[in-house]
C-alpha cells in the first residue's frame, strides 16, 4: 500500500513537472509534439530574415543551442513541446544585437579622458594608461564589466580586440556570450606581449585553443596600419591564410592616418593594404571613415566587412563614414560601439539610432539610412560584416539561438506605430528584458543569471582607485583647461 | 488616566514622526535649526553656479518652494531641519534639466511618419493629421503622457508650442512641472482656432489667465516666418510688448526656409525678423541651424535665446547648427528634444550626449563643446535661453527648487571619473531616481507621484488606434518604399 501511494506520488510529481514546465504550450490532437529545450511564445517576432518577416504573436522554438522553427505562435507551440517557455507576449522578439567592434575592458577606463582628439587621447592618455594599469586580472575584470553591460543592452555578440585576449574569451565563453575576439598585436611593447615574436606566438596559441568553440571565435587584431608595419601585415595575413583566423583591425578612422599613410607609403590605407595582399574575406575593418569610392569599391571586391561606430567617430572628430555609399556598393557595414572609454558606453540602441541620423544630416537626405536599414546594420547586416551570418544575426531555423526579448510599452515608447520606427528611435537598452544566447538564457526579466553584477561593480570600483593612484600626475580638472579632461597622465 | 494615556500616546506620535521624517538631520547642540519643508541629503551636488562648485556630500535645503542653501551635508543639516528628507547619498543631486523646445501632445504622433525630410515630413503627414486628430482632450492625454515621460527623465521646466495651450496648461500645473508654454499662432485654420483673430484672442486670454502663474508662463508662440506673415508677425511682438509674454518660434530649420524668406523679403531669416522689429530679449528661437555670423550677432546683440535641437535636426536632415559659434559670440544656446514625432522622444541625457558629439564631428574638434559645457546647455544656459536664469538651471539659494537625483552606479556609469563626463557621456534617463519641482517631490524612487502612468498609456494606446483609423489611405509598408515610412496619410 505504502509502496502504491508512493508511486502514484512519484507519477503525480512527473506529470505537475510537464504541465509546469511548458505552462503555454498546447499539443495538436492524436499529434506527437517534438520535444525542444526553449520556446519564446508570443510577441512580435522581427525575424530579420530575407524576407524581412515580422510575426505578430509568433514564437520561436529552440533545441540544442540553434533556433529549430519560427512562425506563429499557435504553429509552434501545435507542433514542439520545450522544457522552458520565455512568455514574450505584447513584447519584441528579435535576433540578439551584433556588437561588431569594441575594446570590452576597456570599460574600467570609462571617461578616463574625454573631449580630445584621437591622437592626443590614445598617445598622451590611453596607451600609457594601459602601460601603467593592465594585467590580466584587469582584463577579467573589465570583460565581465562589459559583458554585463552589453547582456543587459540586448547584445549577444560583440567583435573585440585587446591584450591577454585569452582571458577575454575565457570570461566570455564563461558568461556565455559569443565572441569574435581578436587578440591585438602591434609594433611596441604592450601589457601582455613585449616584442611581436611573443605576440604571434601568444596568438597562435590564443588561435589554436579556441577555434571550433561554440561561443568563442579566435582571432588576431592587427591595431592598425599605421602602428604596424607592412612585414608584420604581411606576416599577419599568412597567419590567417593558415589558420583560416578573422583578421579585425582598425581602418582610415582619421584624416591624420590617411595622410600619414599617403606619405610613407604613397597609397591610401586601403589602396595600401590593398596592395600589400592585406584585403580578404575574413577582414573586418572598424571604422572605415575617410575612404573614397575607389577603396569603397576595394573592400567590396575583396569581402572586407566594415564596422561604424558613429558615436565614437563623433566624440573622437574622426568624421562622418561614407556609409550610405558603403552599402549601396554593397559592402556589409555593421555597428559598434568602440571601446567604453571613447564613447562611453556600450550601448547598440544608440548607435543604431546615431547611425541613421548621423547618416541624415551628413548628406542633407532624410531617407538615406531608414530606421529598419539600421536595425539590420546592428543584426543581420552586421553578422554579415563579421562573417558570420551563417550562424548569427536574424530569427531563422537553422541558425543558432541568439534571441532578445524587448518591452514594447515604456512610456517613452508608447505609442507604436511602426516596429522598426519603434525600435531604432523610440527603444532603449533598459527596455531589454530577456536574453538568450545559444539557446541559454542570460539574462531573465532583467536579472543577470551568468554574472554577478555587483561584485563586478566593486571589483570595477577597486580598480578606479589603482587606476587613479597610477597616474602619477592626477591633478584636478580645475588645475588645466576645464575644456581638455578630468584628469591628466603624466607624459 | 485614559486621557492621561492618551496624551502619552499622542506625544509618543509626534516624537516619532518628528524623528521619521528627519532620519538624517542632526543639530548642532544649543543651537536653534531653522525649519524648512525638504533637505536633499548626500550626494555630489553639482550647483552649475557661476563658480561651477561641485560639492561632495552636499546638500540642499528647500522651503516655500525655493532653494534657501546648498552647502556641505554637515553645514545645512547643523543649520536646518525638515520635514522630508531624500537620500542623494552616492548619487548626483543636480538642476533640474531644461527642455528648451517640444511640441508635448505630440508624443502621440511618435513614430507616425519617419526617415522623411521636414517639408514632406511637415506638409504631407503632420499637418493633416494634425488636422484630423487634435482636439482639447488629444492635447491633454498627449501632455500628459510626454509630462510621465519627461519627469521620469529628470526634466523639470520644458518650453512648449501647441495648440490648447490653455489645456498643456492645466495639465502642467496638475502634473506640478514648470514649463514656458506658447500657444500656437500660424496664418491657416487649425485643430482650436480657425482664424488669425480667433487664434490672437485665445491667446490674449491664455496670457491673461495664466500670468504670474507659479508653475506655467504663458507665451505666444508664432509658428514660423515662413508660416506666418509680416504683418501677424508685427502684430505678435506689440503683443508680447504689452503683455510682456516671452515669444517662441522656430527660426532658419531649414535650408529651404532659408531660400524662401531670402526670395520672399530679399534677406535672410534673422535679418528679416531683425528688419521688421520683431527681435527682442523675450524672444526664444528654436532650431537657428541655417544661421551665419551676423544673425548670430544680431541674436547677440538682441538678446534672443536659441535652443538647440540636435537629434531633430540630424534626424530631419535639417542640418548642424553653429552652436559653437553661437556660444562664442556669447548667445545663449540650451537644448530641446523637439516633438516626439521628430525625434523619436523627450529624453535631455541624449541631447546633451548628441550636442557635445555632433558639435565635434561637424568641426573636427573634438574639445569645441566638452561634457561641462553640453551639461550647462541642459541646465544653466538652457535657463537662460528661455529668460529664466533668475529662477532656474542652477542649485542656488533664492532660485526655485528644481532639483533632480540622479544613481551613478549602474553598471554602464561603473567606474566613475569625472562627473561632466559621467552624466554626458554615460548617464541614461533610467538612471534619473527622484525628482523635485518647485519643492514638490513628483517622482520617488522612480515612483511617478503626480501622474497615473498605467492610465496614461491606456489612454494613449486608445488614441493610437483613432489616429490609425483616422488616416484614411492607411497603408501597410511594403505598398510603399520601405524606406519612406510605415503608414501613409492621404494627400
């Protein structure tokens, strides 16, 4: 009797766990539902396939990290049966934002120093800023910053290049976020490689290690071509012929480069690289500003994917990239956000609303870049930039599973009139509510399930104070020009 | 006895609500505290004074409205005792922030029509559905709805140009936020008055009504002088000379306005208004984004207010205004959001953000307008664009209590370096926690106090289906280019 009502007990625990774990999904009659890990039901699904589909109370169903069917809810959920459902209802479901260029730890130097220009910034602040304070540990530290930031901001992929980018992947791979991570190398000593041999060979490991990773894509980062000469390049380029490894750099972001490479190499930089077998299809070039139709047409001819930054290109007074020419020639240009300390922030709704407005003004024409264009350049479009698009960057089946679910009724959004309109200059990243990354839920009704976000903001507040101890000659910002910075590295 | 307890009880009540209420106000001993109505209490306070004093764990303590001292937390609180107390600690208390144009009721027209230039924008979509839509109840749902959304973004006084002014009024003043509010006057028939004289007549009582008004200074707000003819234009300034009311309008948008007033009055828009005796220290000019030097020196020389409209302007393709240029000649420049159909929202922390930016990239200087200065077109020389300096944009005692609490740790403000920087450059308007206007606490804790934001929605939400069925050629995007504009007005 005791063994009966034990088992009817144990029957009766089973079966409350299948109704509750899958409270909204309903089975056609005498159908066999197919069982899946994930659906997110309800809302309106932006697909951002070729189509450009939008599905109005659609769901999408997932099983083994990659996305198995899309379409209307009542479809879905007749035919899989899921383990966990994402309510999503009265909601946006849309592919995961695409970061495509960024210096994640960059984030424990936000607003280091602000209000200069490129040059001045990164020789007389930021590279001895990053001499004096990074180690590995930071790196760590201000992956995790930033990768928090960007879940919350509905990011699912980001594009970064930095040093001890091992660490950066290994943080990433553990918060669950997919990277393409590009380890930097460059023609002077950095904080984890002192000459370019420890640096190729730090990269070749870095490579080696990682590729074929779920989450993580391995990388080398060239800097840029005016701090690494043309038999490193080369050197760089037959390193990514071998290991098939993206190469992501740093592009014509100012006039200053375009001239200084003209005069030391007689070319434009991507005439330049161009001409030294630089250009490729697994180039991704940030930035990308002061280039005329004929390296336009260079980048298209060799499938160089192109990232914008618009905030930071106008922070920094870089100029305003030819973007609206780039896509008609067809070149994928992606967004990013740079690094925090030139932006400051890692926010991918703003850029995509920067981007269709800076577009606007700097060619006097209104309708140059339209809201739903700029969402693709921060989705499908941006996937493409990075190569990635077989994998990444709209609701398809087949593709894996990088999915935001975004509230549709904040104040600042209501009302709604047109979802793209919607979402490009009405949404916000604090509008983002759910995030799922190759199938795993990151984050859920705002609350970070990977990252422990305040122990990251007191490990970021420790370093402020070594980073403020560290440079030597902190003075207040009353000391200098009220106009330059906060505070001031010694030179 | 009974009563004997009874006493007992009701003293033990006021001992404890004297001392709930003043959690943190502590006495110097013997010494006789002033009382006053609310201390804002820790914090870094950035006054925007004309010392630019930044006082760390400061304090403000208000009474009747006004601000009667700012100084260290330890100094007012040895000095003042309140009744309410809000804890800054770790926060920012800053002014609260100065929207210097928008058209409030039109946050239900957000997204109807976008990507489109400000003619087409203007003649084909807004005026029509101006036309089908307003009435008095639209305008007050419509303010309502852009008051939640501009409280909740820590803006405090907010200058406004509509129709049924008198009803953005009243709502105003209910919703307890300050604003410089001009009723709308333009040489066609429109949603509240149908004629020129019909139109001088509401306003004539407008003023009347609301004159001397705490909260709400009433205005007459010309539409254009493209819109409105020299002799209505005459007619408005020996209005605002009588009555005093300040006047807002929009000056040099567009290139085009500037094409046709050069071939309508053979001179150029400020010229024009200069010619005809229409500029003057009351007057308030939104967009002056087609403006050279001697209109700037004429604004100057004048002391016209300009506001600033940055997000508008590049998203309508109007152009970039010379606001360094402005400020350099010493006009003084604040900063709008513009309607939220134009823009798509009434959120000042992407203003500021997008005027320290674009003035950069649009001169190549990256140092031409730093966050200070950004933060000060926000606050201070917003004030004083709209000729309210005595009263507001800084944390001064004497002026109005217009007080605003910001967080400064969420992880996208994490670390912290400067504060300018900070609240430029990183802060977002979810980070803005309690807001006081005129000594009225009307958010808490990000708790609306004044206003029913499920209500509110509901009612807009409502609107956006009468809006929709309105239109009557309401048609889907894919009849139309993509890029022009997700629903159609009939011509």
């Amino acid at each position: 009797m005791k063994q009966h009502l034990s088992r009817f007990l144990f029957a009766l625990v089973l079966l409350s766990q299948t109704i509750l774990s899958s409270p909204s999904v309903s089975l056609a009659k005498g159908q066999r539902s197919k069982r899946v890990d994930l659906i997110v039901s309800g809302g309106t699904v932006v697909t951002m396939d070729k189509d450009r589909r939008v599905i109005e109370d659609g769901a999408v169903a997932v099983a083994g990290g990659r996305i198995v069917a899309v379409g209307k809810r009542s479809e879905i959920e007749s035919q899989y049966a899921a383990r966990d459902v994402v309510d999503a209802r009265g909601r946006a479901v849309i592919p995961g934002l695409v970061n495509g260029h960024t210096h994640v730890p960059m984030t424990l130097f936000r607003g280091i120093a602000d209000d200069l220009d490129l040059n001045e910034w990164l020789t007389k602040y930021i590279f001895p800023a990053e001499a004096k304070n990074v180690t590995e540990d930071f790196v760590r530290v201000g992956t995790q910053l930033g990768l928090a930031e960007m879940i919350r901001g509905g990011t699912t992929t980001y594009c970064d290049m930095y040093y001890f980018e091992d660490a950066v992947a290994d943080e990433t791979e553990r918060a669950g976020v997919r990277g393409l991570l590009g380890e930097t190398v460059i023609d002077f000593p950095v904080p984890d490689n002192k000459t370019w041999a420890d640096a190729m060979r730090y990269t070749d490991s870095f490579v080696r290690k990682w590729k074929g990773n779920a989450l993580v894509t391995p990388a080398i980062a060239p800097h840029a071509p005016y701090t690494v000469n043309e038999q490193h390049l080369r050197e760089v380029k037959a390193f990514s012929d071998r290991t098939q490894a993206p190469i992501v750099t740093h592009v014509s972001e100012t006039r200053k480069e375009v001239e200084d490479i003209t005069r030391d190499h007689g070319a434009r930089p991507v005439e330049y690289l161009a001409r030294i077998g630089f250009l490729g299809p697994r180039d991704v070039f940030a930035h990308t500003v002061q280039i005329n139709d004929a390296e336009i047409a260079l980048l298209k001819q060799n499938g160089v994917g192109a990232v914008h930054n618009p905030q930071s290109n106008m922070k920094l007074a870089s100029g305003v990239a030819p973007v609206p020419a780039m896509l008609r020639a067809g070149v994928a240009v992606g967004l990013g956000t740079d690094g925090a300390a030139s932006n400051n922030d890692l926010d991918m709704w703003e850029e995509m609303d920067t981007a269709a407005k800076l577009a606007k003004v700097a060619t006097f024409d209104p309708k140059v870049i339209p809201a739903e264009e700029a969402f693709a350049m921060a989705t499908i479009t941006g996937a493409r930039a990075l190569h990635m698009d077989a994998d990444i960057g709209s609701l398809e089946a087949g593709k894996r599973a990088d999915i935001v679910i975004v509230d549709l009724d904040s104040l600042h959004q209501t009302p709604r009139y047109n979802i793209y309109s919607h979402l490009v200059y009405a949404t916000k990243a604090a509008d983002v509510r759910t995030v799922v990354i190759e199938g795993r839920v990151v984050m859920r009704d705002r609350r970070l399930l990977t990252l422990d976000e305040e122990q990251i903001k007191q490990k970021a507040r420790a370093y402020r104070e070594r980073v403020s101890r560290s440079l030597s000659a902190l003075r207040p910002i009353s000391d200098s020009s009220i106009a330059e910075c906060g505070f001031r590295i010694a030179d």
